[in-house]
C-alpha cells in the first residue's frame, strides 16, 4: 500500500516488510493486518531513507518489532532514519546494512538478493537517488524490486 508492501507465507508464518509508509499510514494502513496475522515480521527491509517509506519503522518497533532491520545505507539526514538508526539496537533489534550480492532468507521459499546498493559517500544526496534493488526469489520466481530508483543501473 503506497509505500510499503508484505510478503507472508501463511505456511510458515514468516512475514516480510519492504518499507513501511510514514508513521501515520502505517499506523492506521498496514499496522492492522499485521496484528491480525498473528506473525511479527521477520524482516524489515528499507528501500530508501525517505520518510515517506521509513517513517512507520518507528511505530513498528513500539508494536510488533521485527527480528531485524534491513537498512539501505548506513547513514542519512531523514530524521525518521536516523532516529531508526538510533532506536533499533535499543529495542534489541539488529539493524543491519544492505551489502551487493547479500542474500536473505525470509522462509523456506523465499529469499531476497541485493543487487544494488547505494554508495554511502554520497550520504547527503536525495533520499530517491540512494536506493537499493532487490530481486526476491520466491518458489521458481525471481522478482527484482526497484521503488523510486533513479540513478542506479538495473541489472539484467
């Protein structure tokens, strides 16, 4: 929804956030089914510092805190990103960054695969130009996911 999607395989109650909208919309959007699910997210993986997609990380911690944070860079200046930063290791929850060809597993069947990166001396530069590129592996499938990416180059 806008600027957050979930993966949940029913089978094993794994569930999977990418982004997670500002924190109102999460609030009233996405953090409702999550609770119906019965299943915390196993990940939360951040796209792009932009507030728009980071900013319901931080009702997530006070709700349902993932196992862990899947960061695209290391540093920002979204405040919603670095307060993230900030309160992810005092929730007990590792916040890890994204690094090329690192792989995910997120159940049995799925898997998400950085292909793109953004370069963390550029850590000033627009929220939308320091994206990453995943590919999720799902059964046979393979799904590359791009949101907002404008100068990163697309692999084939």
């Amino acid at each position: 929804y806008g600027a957050a999607a979930a993966l949940f395989d029913p089978g094993v109650g794994a569930c999977s956030l990418l982004d997670c909208c500002d924190a109102w919309r999460f609030e009233r959007t996405i953090l409702p089914p999550l609770r119906r699910s019965g299943s915390p997210p196993a990940m939360l993986l951040l796209s792009h510092p932009d507030s728009g997609h980071v900013g319901g990380a931080l009702p997530l911690l006070d709700a349902d805190p993932p196992c862990r944070v899947l960061l695209p860079v290391a540093r920002a200046r979204s405040p919603s990103f670095r307060r993230l930063v900030e309160l992810a290791p005092a929730r007990r929850v590792p916040a890890e960054r994204m690094v090329h060809g690192a792989s995910f597993a997120c159940g049995p069947h799925a898997s998400w695969e950085v292909l793109h990166v953004a370069d963390d001396r550029e850590w000033d530069a627009l929220a939308d130009d320091r994206c990453v590129v995943l590919r999720l592996h799902w059964h046979d499938w393979k799904v590359w996911v791009a949101i907002n990416c404008k100068t990163a180059s697309y692999p084939s």
